[in-house]
C-alpha cells in the first residue's frame, strides 16, 4: 500500500468556472475498525466497502447536520446491506445474508432489491427515498438514484478490496453560474479512465493531478474518517420503551432478562427484569396486568 495516500481522509474540490464540485475519499483504518467484530465473506466485504465510501462521498454534499443512511434491501440471499454516515464523517456499517452468497458479484446477490436513502436531520423531520434498483454496480445503483430522486447530475467511480476503500464523486449543481460550459463532459469522461488500483493507491493531489492534468482544479482540506457506533444503554432504554410493557414483559418471562446484541459492533447489551420493568411506571403496569 502507498504510505502516502490521505488515509482516513475527505477531501472536496472544485473545478474552477464551473457549475461541477467533487469529492474524493480514502478509508483504510476506518473500514477495518468498522467491520472488525463481523464475519463476512471477502466480496461482500468488498461490497460494503463500496458502499461505505459513497455514503462518505455523499453525506459530504449535504447541508445538514444529521446522518446519511444507505440500505439495499433484497428477497436474495443477500437481504440486507446498511451504511450509515453522519455529517462529522462517523461511519458504520453491517449486512444480512440468508444461505451463501454465491460468485462473486453484488447484482447475483440480490432478488427483487430496493435501494433506499434516509436522511435525518438532528432538527426536522427525516426524509426516505425508496427506488427500485437499476444498475449492474454499487455506483450506477447510486447515480440513478440521485438522478431520478435529486434531479442532480452525479457520477461515482468506487473500489474497495475489503480492508480499504476508496471513491471519486463529481456533481454538476443545477442553476450554478459558470463560464466553462462543456467542463461537465469533459471531466466525466477523463474520470472514468481511472483504475482501480489508482483510487486504491494514489494519494488524492496525483490523483486529481493525474486524471485531471489540464484542468483548474481547487483542493480543499481533507476531513477525517472514523468509524463510530451509536449503539449506547441509553438507545438500548429507548428502544424497549417504545416495544411497551406487555412486549418487555413477555421477553423477561421467556429468556429472564432481554438481550440485545449490536449488529454493528457486536457489543451484546443485557438489561435484567428490575431494571427492564423500572422502565415503565405503575400506570403502564396497572394497564397490562388488569
């Protein structure tokens, strides 16, 4: 691995006289650190790290305070694929399989899939987009997502090989002032020379610099990548709050206590019978036991 690649690292630009914006990101620590407590098959962990790094590509587009939430959902052996990023740059990420997962292509995975995007503002109410999924890739999945939903113009070159990962994004802003009119086109098109191992590998100044030589391109400073679980007692709490006292009750009297496990982190939560049913006060329990 090149020592000298923005690990961990978000690094927005702008094409100078144009109306196009970009972002480039590499995850290295932060992707391992994410998965480190689940076990998943290489090319699925190649899949999520696609997925995590436009989450990354596309939350840092946003002018929101909140979290980016990415799902694809299928009836195949591949069920479910979540990532979720918030605006400071916190990712986590896990997936459900039903059976194996065979080859080694995300698109034979998936049976009847959805891909939905959630947005949710610390302040205001959440937003959900649910499409039916098109494309053959992790990024075309996306791109029309983003057309067909946003109306923006948005292309993603993603490669992972499932401890690091690493993404381009370029968007063209609507009703943007800009004299070089035909700057969208062209750096489409000196994008999508890029390989695999040039967005695994390169750095993000000879990255830009190399694909993008002739160009008057702007760099801004890099934003770091962490991986961060917001699993906590306090969610654990809330959460058998809203399952209720009958439903609370009902667990305790098959398991004696209610277990919760992480999906993300695998961190594995215990909350005995006092403590689940001092959760509720005596006019919840009146209601369920009279």
């Amino acid at each position: 691995m090149n020592q000298d690649r923005n690990q961990d690292q978000l690094h927005p630009f702008i094409f100078e006289q144009s109306a196009v914006r970009g972002n480039c990101v590499q995850l290295d620590q932060s992707l391992s650190t994410a998965l480190e407590h689940q076990t998943l098959p290489p090319a699925l962990k190649k899949a999520i790290g696609e997925f995590t790094a436009a989450s990354v590509l596309l939350t840092a587009t946003l002018k929101m305070q909140g979290k980016l939430i990415l799902q694809l959902q299928s009836q195949g052996a591949l069920q479910l694929l979540v990532v979720e990023c918030t605006s400071g740059l916190n990712i986590r990420a896990t997936a459900k399989v039903s059976g194996e997962l065979h080859g080694d292509h995300l698109t034979a995975w998936l049976k009847q899939g959805q891909l939905v995007i959630t947005l949710m503002p610390e302040e205001g109410e959440p937003y959900q987009g649910i499409v039916p999924l098109e494309g053959d890739s992790i990024a075309s999945m996306l791109e029309n997502y983003m057309l067909r939903s946003q109306q923006i113009d948005t292309r993603l070159w993603l490669a992972s090989d499932g401890e690091r990962a690493s993404g381009l994004l370029l968007q063209k802003l609507p009703q943007q002032q800009e004299s070089d009119l035909d700057c969208w086109n062209r750096v489409q098109h000196l994008a999508g020379t890029v390989t695999d191992q040039e967005l695994l590998n390169l750095d993000t100044v000879t990255l830009l610099q190399r694909l993008f030589v002739e160009e008057d391109v702007r760099l801004f400073s890099g934003r770091e990548v962490q991986a961060f679980c917001s699993c906590s007692q306090t969610s654990v709490t809330n959460m058998l709050q809203m399952l209720g006292m009958a439903e609370v009750r009902s667990i305790i009297e098959e398991q004696g206590s209610v277990q919760i496990q992480c999906d993300f982190c695998n961190k594995h939560y215990v909350v005995d019978e006092q403590e689940a049913l001092a959760l509720f006060d005596e006019d919840d329990d009146h209601e369920v036991t009279h």
